[in-house]
C-alpha cells in the first residue's frame, strides 16, 4: 500500500527480457530483496539490488497493460517505498495497481489527461475525487464526458510537484498510468454497481 506521495525521482536504466533495472538512492537506503516499491504508480517486488540501482521483474503482461513497457533508458520514474502502519497518510490509499493507461492532453501546471472508455473507469472519475497518475496522489476537476464513454479531467500542479516527480515533464500524448480511487471500488462492490444495496449485501439482525 502506498500514499501517492513521491519520495524519489529516479531513473529507468534499461531491461534484460523481463529484468527492469531502475536506478536510485532515497528509496534504497533501508531496501532489501522481496520489498515493494512502486514505479510510477506499479507495485514492483525487489528481485536484487546493488550500490545505487534495484531490478525488478516485469511480466508481458504488466508491461502490455501499463505504461512501463514505454519507457526507455534514461527516462524519469516515480518511485515511492511501502508505506509502514504508522507513516502518517499524506496523499489518499494507493494500491500500486494500475486500472488503466490515460494519455496526457495539456502539461502542467493545469494538467489535462484522457482516460480511454475500456475498463469503464469513468465511473471513478468525480468531481474534487482523488486519483493517481503515475503514481501521484492528485485531485480531478473540471471533468468532462466524451461520446466513446471516457472522458477528460484536470489536475492543478503545484511547482514542488512539478519539480520533483514526472509529472513536470510529461507533454501531450504521453501515456501515464491511472489507479482510481481503491475506496471508491468498495463502496461501488457493496452496494452494487446501481449503487442499491442487494439483499445478499443487506447486514441482517434477525
């Protein structure tokens, strides 16, 4: 589980099959094999790590259904640890689990992105809700619906965000990764996508 707050930019320093090295320093001050950390919004297990890089596995799939399999050797990543039970909660509840790939319409500081209609994620998409792009914690606003079913929204960067994580130099037609907000998913599983409350979810006291 992570918070959305960046803790470090690094680097992708390039992939040997499914083998993706990334280079870094904050995050592996106290890392060690089989932690977590997520690279731009992906939950990434540490397979080996040396002075100033970590590896992890990337399977086909993972790089198919986000933006890691994009990225090329040099380029920026957002790498932020785990978050521990008692770190206090900056940002919103962040799983590290892509829900799809949006595309960047207007860079920062008044960021605009895309969000295709596959994966029906539009639903998650509210006013003043939380959501995360490339594993930034950010607010949507502004958002409007398009005739396939996705839609638009903006985010308002602040100068310390736009300087400390990609989002400072992502241009139109990039892709990024999006997670929606993982509370809203519960609430939409408990009551029912129709927002009812079915029999079988019903609390009984009988």
């Amino acid at each position: 589980m992570y918070t959305g707050l960046v803790e470090e930019l690094g680097s992708f320093a390039g992939r040997d099959g499914e083998r993706y090295r990334f280079a870094a320093a904050i995050v592996l001050s106290d890392a060690a094999i089989d932690d977590s950390i997520s690279v731009n919004g992906c939950c990434l297990t540490v397979v080996t790590l040396g002075d100033g890089w970590w590896e992890a596995d990337v399977s086909a799939e993972t790089a198919r259904r986000t933006a890691l399999g994009s990225l090329q050797p040099g380029d920026p990543v957002n790498l932020e640890r785990s978050m521990r039970y008692a770190d206090r909660l900056g940002g919103h509840l962040v799983q590290g689990h892509v829900d799809g790939v949006a595309t960047i319409v207007r860079p920062g500081p008044d960021l605009r992105a895309a969000v295709p209609p596959e994966g029906g994620l539009r639903r998650y998409i509210v006013e003043k809700g939380s959501v995360t792009l490339d594993g930034v914690s950010l607010t949507c606003f502004d958002i409007t619906d398009d005739d396939a079913g996705g839609c638009e929204f903006s985010v308002a960067l602040i100068p310390h965000t736009m300087a400390m994580t990609t989002m400072g130099t992502v241009q139109p037609g990039d892709p990024v990764n999006l997670e929606a907000d993982v509370l809203a998913r519960y609430v939409e599983r408990l009551l029912g996508q129709n927002g009812a409350v079915t029999d079988n979810q019903r609390v009984r006291h009988d």
